[in-house]
C-alpha cells in the first residue's frame, strides 16, 4: 500500500505548503507543483493503472478523497488570502465620511459691484437704460464735446492720464482732427458716455453709464487714481430742473434712506447750465453738525445740471425742441458715506477681512 502513503504523505506535504505560502503567487506555484497536470497527484495517479484490479477501488476512493482535500485546503487558503488583500486595501483606502469636510471658499461680489447694481435697480426701475462707453477715450469724448475750452484746466497732464498726445490717425473724432487735436486718455470721467449715447440714439433719452475712470492722484484716504462713477443722462421733450430734483431726490432717498434731506448748491461744470452741487443731510448727525459731516451738517454727494445746449447740438440734437439734464455721482464715495470707510484704499487692497464684511 505505499500508493497510499504517497498520497498521505502529499496531503502532508500540501499542508505545510499551505501554511507556509506568504504570497498569491507563492500559493499558486505550490498547488500547480502538487495538484497540476504535470504535477505529484497526477504522477500518482498514473501509478494506479500498475496496482492489483482488487487493490484500485480502495486506492482509488482513498486518491479521490486526498485530492479533494487537498484541492480544498488551497481553494480556502486562496480565498482567505483574497479576502485580507482585499480587507488591506480597503482599510488603506478608507475615507471617514463623519470627519468635517473642507468647505469652498465661495466668492462674492465686491462692495463697489454691490452699490453699482444697487444704483441699476434705482434707475432700471424708473425706465432707464444701463449704458457704457470705453476707459481708453478720445480728448473729444472726454473734453471738447463736453464743452470744456481747450484751456480747461482738467486736460493738463497734472490731472489727465494722456496715452496718446497729439497722435494723428488714431481714434479720435474727426471733428478733433479737424481742430488739429486727437489725444488719446484715460477718460477722467464717465461724462463722455452721454456723447457716445446721443450720437447713436434718438431722444428719448433715459440712461445711466456706471464704469471706471482714472486721475493723477496719489492715493489716499479720500482719493484713488482709479474709481468708479455713475453718469446719468436725460434728453427728451420738456424737460426741467424740476425733473432733475424730483429724480435725484429718489435716486439719494432710495440709497441714503427716505428721512435723507437733500440741498442744491450752485456749481461750474462746463457741460452743464445751470449746474449744481447736491448734499445729503448726514447720517451720523442728522444734520445737527458733527465730525463726520465736518459741522456742516451736510455731505457732498452728487454733480449735476442741465445739459447745455453746446453739448445737445455737438451731437445734433436740436436745443429747441429737446432739453435735458445730467448727474454724475462718485461709487467709491457712497460707499465710504454708507459704510463710514475711513479709507477708500481699502477697497483696492484686497484684503479679505475687510471685503468680506459686505
Ligand atoms: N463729471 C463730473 C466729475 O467727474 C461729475 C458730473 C457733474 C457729471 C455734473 C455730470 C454732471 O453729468 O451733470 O466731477
């Protein structure tokens, strides 16, 4: 019967390649080497053709029975192994849902956007439109066809960004070429957006142009080379100074709050006559007199007037049949005033504690 021991013994000698395979690998090897078609059970088996007839069924069921086992004992060993890989792994993968996530940093709009979509809703509500013209401007736009003398002191380059002196060619408006003159800036203010709009629409004109200007000036707490400001442009039939003080007393009641007193003071713009100068009562005192309004009561807030005549027939609108007025207010400005900002360069900085406030 040494068949049989043969076999016992492999059934020995699997159980020890079992125990001491580390590896998927390292088992697979053994089982081939053992259990394979060219393996030891097959090389045993092939010997049972030389046993006895008497002796085969014996050894036979005895050879089954170890080769089953056998079988076995790597099946459930190549599961095991399987299963703590597996078991490994996902332990190294493990992500612990209850821990507290990273939350986005979610934007959002800068207080100066906030109060220009504020100034929007005021106008769009009373049927303006929303106009812009470009920062890149020519003299005419900015200067000459605003009615400012070619002596203007706001054309120095003192109070002027000039990018282009004198440059022929560029795109400038012919009537300035025609003057010998076709400098290219910075617009200094959003007034030349109210050309712009009467040289490509009719009367009625209802419109406001919000947008960035730039000046010569060193920032500080009360100035910034580069701000914002809202132009707002009326041209129709009949219109007064009436229409002007009833809209901007709206206009500085929807922003300031409907107990805000307003004052008209007389003022020079040269595309304007007569022109103005609007305060708005202040917030802190009520008009009794404080630091903040410096004892006058009174806070500066707006320029405006009626649209020249020069300015309507530079655009050929007739003065005769159309009038209008025109306003100019600082974004930066009603910003500060609203916020009580000590300093206007901190809107520029970038500072998250401050911007995230509003
Ligand atoms: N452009 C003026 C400035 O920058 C503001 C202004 C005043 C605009 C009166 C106007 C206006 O349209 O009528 O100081």
């Amino acid at each position: 019967m040494s068949l049989i021991d043969d076999l016992e013994q492999l059934e020995a000698q699997a159980r020890e390649l079992v125990s001491e395979a580390s590896t998927e690998e390292g088992l697979e090897a053994a089982r081939v080497a053992l259990l394979g078609r060219k393996g030891e059970l097959t090389g045993l088996m092939r010997m049972m053709g030389k046993l006895a007839p008497e002796e085969r069924p014996l050894v036979g069921r005895r050879a089954n029975e170890i080769r089953a086992a056998v079988e076995s004992l790597f099946n459930s060993r190549m599961e095991a192994m399987r299963r703590e890989a597996q078991e490994r792994r996902l332990a190294a993968e493990a992500i612990d849902i209850t821990l507290p996530g990273t939350r986005p940093a979610i934007g959002h709009q800068h207080l100066i956007s906030q109060i220009i979509e504020e100034i929007e809703d005021v106008f769009c509500g009373i049927g303006y439109t929303v106009e812009s013209g470009p920062q890149v401007e020519s003299s005419y736009y900015n200067f000459t066809a605003l009615n400012a003398p070619t002596d203007h002191p706001s054309r120095s380059a003192r109070d002027t960004f000039y990018v282009v002196d004198n440059a022929p060619g560029s795109v400038s408006h012919p009537e300035e070429h025609a003057h010998g003159e076709s400098d290219i800036l910075l617009r200094t203010q959003t007034s030349g957006v109210q050309i712009h709009t009467m040289e490509t629409q009719e009367p009625p004109i209802y419109m406001i142009a919000p947008g960035r200007v730039f000046r010569p000036d060193t920032a500080d707490a009360s100035h910034l080379p580069q701000f914002n400001q809202v132009e707002g442009l009326v041209v129709d039939r009949g219109i007064t100074f009436g229409d002007l003080k009833g809209t901007l007393d709206h206009f500085v009641r929807a922003m300031f709050g409907e107990d805000r007193r307003t004052r008209y003071r007389p003022h020079f713009f040269p595309f304007t006559e007569p022109s103005c100068e609007i305060d708005v009562s202040c917030g802190v005192c009520h008009g009794e007199g404080c630091s903040f309004c410096k004892h006058s009561g009174w806070i500066e807030i707006l320029g405006a007037g009626m649209v020249d005549p020069n300015v309507l027939m530079n655009c050929g609108i007739d003065p005769e049949e159309f009038s209008g007025f025109a306003f100019g207010a600082g974004v930066e400005r009603i910003a500060a005033l609203r916020y009580d900002l000590p300093d206007l360069r901190t809107l520029m900085t970038g500072d998250m504690r401050f911007l995230a406030q509003f």
